[in-house]
C-alpha cells in the first residue's frame, strides 16, 4: 500500500497543472550532477572498450545523461562494442533489442560480463 508521503496526491482533490507540477518536482529530486572521474578510471574503462570489441563479450555500461543543465540521470545499457566512432568519440553497443550510441566523456561505470558470442 502507497503511503502518503510517496505520493502527496493520494486522497486529496487537486487540479491537474498542480500533480504535474508536484511530479516535475519529484522528477528533480532524482537528479545528479555529473560525477567527476579519476584518469585511471578513464584508462579502465578504455581496456574494456577495447578488449570488448577485440574479443567479442558483452559490456553493461553506465553514463551520465543530462537533463537540466549539469544536472541528469544515470541510464544503464549492455550489449558488444560493435563500433568506436572517434570523430565524435562515442561507441555503438548492440544487443538483442537494439543499440545506442553512448558518448565515452559521459561513462561512469562499466561491467564486463565475459561472455563470447556463439
């Protein structure tokens, strides 16, 4: 059962431009500013690019995605290297429902999971 507090509209008569405007609030709540990395974080997550796309096993990367201004959410997605664009230096990550491309300045965390690709 919701309580009250997760959702301050619950048993009240309110107007409609005030719920949204209580969720937009709530919604800000849930932002971050973009953490700040260490270079040896940077050089890691580089290996793993690499070595994902050199011997074919799936990656689950984080990134930092804004939303307003500096402040954003952190979006998750897995899938294989299929692609290292350096011009505008994002890589492309494929899996079975489809792709993103993912700006490598915005990673914040990557997991290789060490499975190949039969």
């Amino acid at each position: 059962m919701a309580s009250k507090l997760d959702n301050p509209t619950m048993g009240r008569f309110m107007m409609s431009e005030h719920v949204e405007a209580l969720q937009r609030m709530h919604e800000d709540k849930k932002l971050i500013e973009k953490p700040i990395l260490e270079e040896d974080e940077l050089t890691e997550f580089c290996y793993r690019i690499t070595d994902s796309r050199q011997f074919d096993y799936a990656l689950t990367v984080s990134w930092w995605e804004s939303r307003k201004g500096n402040r954003g959410v952190i979006e998750t997605f897995w899938g294989w290297v299929v692609d290292f664009d350096s011009a505008y230096k994002r890589i492309k990550l494929k899996n079975d429902e489809g792709y993103k491309l993912i700006p490598v300045d915005d990673i914040v965390y990557i997991v290789d999971k060490r499975k190949p690709r039969c």
